[in-house]
C-alpha cells in the first residue's frame, strides 16, 4: 500500500510505500471473485473503518471492510501500525515508482 503523506507542488505528491499490521483479527471473513479475468486481482481499492465497539472495561476495537478488485475481506481489529518501507518520495503519480519485491518486514527506512 503506498501512503500519499502530504501534497507537493500542484498535482504532485510525497508518497511512500507502506503496510498496515492489524492487530487482533477476530471475525475475518474473505469474499473472492474467482471467474477470469479477476482471479488474481488483489489491489487493494479502499479501505474502510465501519463499526466502533466498546466492550464494559476493555479497549476499543472496530470492524474493518478492504475493498479488494476481485472482492472483500471483512474482520474486527483493535486497530493497527503503519510501518513506512522507504523514505517518502516527490512524484507526480500517487503510487510509488519503484515498491521492490512484497514483503512484510517490520524494518523501517
């Protein structure tokens, strides 16, 4: 997931690459479309915050919705870290011209 941190100059962006780590998944629930062409299409289109649960003397935590191109996950979390992969970047796209390989490595810049 690349994160736009803050706009530049007109129509130009500080991006940087980034993954989010949700912490205490319960009710995960993964909706796919597996008819061609969409079989592997796994961006990541939006993601959503719905619903706020406060358990009596407990944190809080929420229900979750990631809009996939070839369907939806849905799970509660108690939030998450963003970890930055790579030193924000001026560009004038809002995605990271060169990500690297996937990884989900907790090692910052």
């Amino acid at each position: 997931m690349d994160q736009t941190r803050s706009s530049g100059p007109p129509f130009s962006f500080w991006i940087a690459p980034s993954t989010l780590v949700f912490k205490n998944i319960t009710d995960l629930s993964i909706q796919m479309d597996s008819k061609p062409p969409n079989t592997f299409d796994f961006e990541i289109l939006d993601i959503y915050r719905l619903e706020t649960f406060q358990p009596a003397n407990k944190e809080p935590y929420w229900k979750w919705h990631i809009e996939l191109g070839n369907g939806n996950i849905y799970f509660t979390s108690m939030g998450y870290e963003q970890i930055i992969k790579k030193t924000p970047s001026l560009t004038r796209h809002q995605a990271y011209p060169d990500r690297g390989e996937t990884n989900f490595s907790r090692t910052v810049f």
